[in-house]
C-alpha cells in the first residue's frame, strides 16, 4: 500500500466530510463544487486500488487476500454511491449523505493498510 497516496485520500475525504456538513448545517443541498471535489477524491481512490492489484499481481499478498479485496472494492464503491444517493436527496440531507460517506472513506483506507500490512 502506499502511504502517501492513503495519506492524500485521508486528508482529502476529510476536508469533503467537512464542508459537506458545512454544507448540510447551512440547509442547502450538494452542488456541482461536492462533485468536483468528489470525482478528484475517487480518482486518488482508484490511484491506490490500481495499485494494490498492481502489486497483487507481482506477487505480494497480504495474509486475508479476500479480506483485502472485500475491503478494495468497497473503498472505490463508496464513494460514487454517496454522490449518487446525495444527488437524488435535494436537500440538506443529501450533502449529510456525502458527508457520511466521506467520513467511512478513511477508515476503509486505514483498514486497507492494516490487512496489508498484517503479514509483514
């Protein structure tokens, strides 16, 4: 696993959690902004899971392989589902969605490197 870019999807995620519940306490519904911000976190998402199947792929496996893939594909899921379930919620609680799935991000991530780096 790669820790500066987990690092950057931590960080990242973070900072959407907390203006999506900026945005949520305000009463206003997600905008095109959440989605940009949205679809830059995903990529660094997708960057990290191309690379864990990279290194699958060459030979270097953490302990609990399906443990690690039920974890991967969940962390790059995640994400478009709270964008798509905040865009069809119009209101604040859209945006309390996104948050929400903002907030899950990093812990899947951290969880990734865990089951990783189990077997070192």
């Amino acid at each position: 696993m790669n820790s500066t870019l987990a690092t950057t999807v931590i960080v990242a995620s973070l900072v959407l959690a907390a203006w999506s519940l900026l945005t949520a306490l305000l009463n206003r519904p997600t905008g095109v902004s959440h989605l940009v911000a949205a679809v830059a976190v995903e990529a660094v998402v997708l960057a990290i899971a191309v690379a864990a199947l990279v290194a699958l792929a060459g030979g270097d496996r953490p302990t609990e392989v399906a443990t690690f893939l039920g974890y991967l594909f969940t962390t790059v899921a995640l994400l478009p589902t709270g964008v798509v379930l905040a865009r069809m919620e119009p209101s604040r609680w859209g945006s309390a969605i996104l948050c929400g799935a903002a907030l899950v991000l990093p812990v899947l991530v951290v969880r990734l490197q865990q089951v990783w780096d189990a077997h070192a």
